[in-house]
C-alpha cells in the first residue's frame, strides 16, 4: 500500500494530464507547420496537375485549424504547470468543503473485442456545478478515493441516478441564478 498523501496524489495526477496536454499540443503545432509548409513551399507536381491549387489550399486550411486547436490544447497545458494553481488541485486541497460528489470513472479500451487498456479517472463535482476530473494511476485510484472521501466527508460518493440527477438540480439552480 502506498502511503502518498493527497497532496501529492492530486499533483502527480495534475502533472499527467500537463504532460498529455504538452505532448499533444507540441505534435500537433509541428502538424501545422508540415500541413501549412506542404501547401505553400510544395512543387506544383506534388498534388497532381489537376488540383494543385486546391490541395494547396486543403492543406492550408487543414493546418490552420489543427494549429489552432492543438494551441489551444498547449495554452491549457502550460496553465497546468504549475500543480497547486490547477482547478481540481484548489477545489481538493483548499476548498474541500465545496466537493458535493465523488465518484470514478472507468473506461476499457478495446480492440477486436479484447480489452488492451483500462483507464481509471476520479470525477470530483463542486457546489458550482462542475465536473473535475483527476487522472490517477490505476494502483493510486483506490487510495486517492479514501482520502478524498476522508477529506470531504460531506461529498456523495459513487455513481447512481439520483446523485447524478442531485447534481443536474444543483447546476440547474445555478444557471438560474445567473
């Protein structure tokens, strides 16, 4: 059994879903630039004689918008930088009292009808209607959970029809307060 404190459950878990966000934004802006030179720079042959101008201009605009979305995806990363200023890191460890719902989420990856991955995720709701979501190793799932639980004793935990119709009444008064 591991003795991790929440603390550093909590930002390991930041720190993975940075690195996944960083990666995947760092690919996808070099996409970008191989789309956008292949458009621009390529010899009028490459496309074929028929439709060079239009794949060019494909090839731009499919770089354009991959471009945009995985900077997107990289600004969010590099705001997760630092653990302690992420959202979920603040809710759990500054205001556990706000945490109205615990549970996990379990997704299997399959491939040909064989199970090849299980990804397990804690989703933490707040009293403002919002859903975290807190990537944990499979092994420190279970753990991060008991001190969750222990932290926000007060929060519903588990994933059933009437909690998730509570919190669905919770975001509803929200929006209509707003």
């Amino acid at each position: 059994m591991t003795t991790d404190n929440l603390e550093s459950l909590v930002h390991r878990g930041v720190r993975r879903s940075r690195n996944i966000m960083v990666s995947v934004g760092v690919v996808g802006v070099v996409l970008f630039v191989g789309l956008a030179a292949a458009g621009k720079w390529a010899p009028d042959d490459t496309f074929g004689p028929d439709h060079v101008h239009r794949m060019r201009v494909a090839a731009v605009i499919t770089g354009g918008i991959l471009g945009a979305l995985c900077l997107l995806v990289l600004v969010q990363g590099i705001r997760l930088w630092d653990p302690a200023r992420a959202p979920v890191a603040r809710l759990v460890l500054e205001r556990p009292a706000d945490i109205r719902w615990i549970y996990v989420e379990e997704i299997a990856s399959k491939a040909y009808g064989v199970t090849v991955n299980r990804t397990r995720t804690i989703k933490i709701g707040d009293a403002a209607g919002k859903l975290h979501t807190l990537m944990t190793r499979s092994n420190d799932t279970d753990r991060a959970l008991e001190l969750l639980a222990a932290r926000a004793p007060q929060a519903r935990r588990g994933y059933d029809a009437d909690a998730r119709k509570a919190f669905k009444a919770v975001k509803a008064v929200k929006r209509q307060a707003a």
